[in-house]
C-alpha cells in the first residue's frame, strides 16, 4: 500500500507488531505525506501528555503552511497541536 510505505520510508523506527510508528521528531511535511497518501491510511498522533487524537479521514487534521497542526473533532473542540509534543504517530494494527 501506498500509504505504508509512505510512513515507512519516513520513520526513524518502525515496530509492525504493534502497528507504531516512532520518529525522532514529527516534521510537518511528514503528516502531510500521511494526509495525502492514496489509499488514506487512518493513524492517531499521540502527544508527551499521554493525550491521542485520531485521524480517521484526511479531513481530521490540517497542517497549514506555516507547519501549525489543528485537530478538528466533530464530537469534541479543535485543538491546535504543537509538532514537538507529538511523541508517536499510531497505524491500525493490521489484521
């Protein structure tokens, strides 16, 4: 699939059993690569608080130009990340 072999090339670690993959620090542009991969591939940023939000469709997450990240949750408020604090970026397990 696109979409893994797009996170894959851009991880610093990838762990399959698990599904996780752990960069040394989350570029901007990567989350784009992730947004834009055809077939969407759905993930879940998961911050240094413990806090996970999941993207489950490219319409989730925005990454603007100037590499702001803003979460927008149809059931909960927008929340703009800030790419330091995101300590994993989660793939469903496959099965």
């Amino acid at each position: 699939m696109a979409g893994d072999d797009t996170a894959i090339r851009i991880s610093r670690e990838v762990d399959d059993a698990r599904g996780r993959l752990i960069f040394a620090i989350v570029n901007p542009k990567h989350l784009k690569e992730l947004l834009h991969a055809d077939p969407f591939v759905p993930f879940s940023l998961v911050l240094a608080t413990g806090k996970v939000y999941h993207v489950t469709n490219p319409d989730v997450l925005n990454v603007t130009m100037q590499g702001q990240i803003i979460h927008e949750d149809v059931h909960g408020p927008t929340t703009y990340i800030n790419p330091i604090r995101i300590t994993e970026v989660l793939k469903p397990t496959q099965t």
